[in-house]
C-alpha cells in the first residue's frame, strides 16, 4: 500500500519555471554589473541587489527540493534497498518514479549553462573592453 505521506506531490509547472526565470535574472544581473559599470554606474547596485536576491531565491528553491528527494530515500530506506537488490514495494516504485521525474524534468541544467555561457560572455567583454 502506498503511503501519500511519504512520496512528495510534484509542485506545478509554473513552480519551477519561476524558479528557473529567478534563477536566471539574477544570475543575468550579475553579468550585466561590468555592462552598467562601462556605461550605467548608476545601475550597478541594482543589477546587485536583483542578482544576489535572485540566486538566494534559487539556491533556496534548489535547497528544498533536494532535501524532498533526500528526506524520501533516507525514509524509505532506498539506497539500502537497492545496494541489496532486496525486494521493493509499490511505494518504492511510486517513489524511485517521483525522483527519477523529478530529475528529468528539472531546469536546473538549463539554468547552469546559461549562467555559465553569460559568465563567459561577461569575462571576454571585460577583456575586450578593457583593451580598447
């Protein structure tokens, strides 16, 4: 018998693709400081503000889930379960299903590359704009 108490609802759509649009502006922001530092000194400590705000919002967000997905395995026993190749439950399965989802479905992958890719793009328009 599955046990609902045990296995998280999956949030909703709009849930995580706030998170990911969070995660994204505030990373943006933080680029975009040596952009308004060359041209709009003024707005330096408000890309500051909304991308620091905006990674606490994400990392946090990030921290939550992980510790869903952590608290269910520690409570089910899952790691065990599997290091033994015992035998698994319905509620096993309806939670391995809930992780493995949970996974595939998660923009954080997204978010990393583009923080990476604008990270890149920031360090070669500083280099590029302080040899001119």
């Amino acid at each position: 018998m599955i046990h609902e108490e045990h296995v998280p609802k999956r949030l909703p759509n709009w849930v995580t693709w706030l998170a990911f649009s969070v995660g994204l502006i505030g990373s943006l922001s933080l680029r975009l400081i040596l952009v308004a530092k060359a041209y709009r000194p003024e707005l330096i400590r408000l890309f500051w503000y909304i991308g620091v705000l905006g990674n606490m919002c994400f990392f946090m967000f990030r921290t939550f889930i992980t510790y869903r997905r952590r608290h269910l395995i520690l409570e089910l026993g899952l790691l065990e379960k599997l290091k033994k190749k015992g035998p698994l439950n319905d509620e096993d399965f309806h939670a391995l299903q809930y992780l493995v989802g949970s996974l595939y479905i998660s923009k954080e992958r997204w978010n990393y590359f583009v923080i990476f890719f604008f990270s890149l793009l920031a360090i070669f328009w500083d280099l590029w704009t302080s040899w001119g």
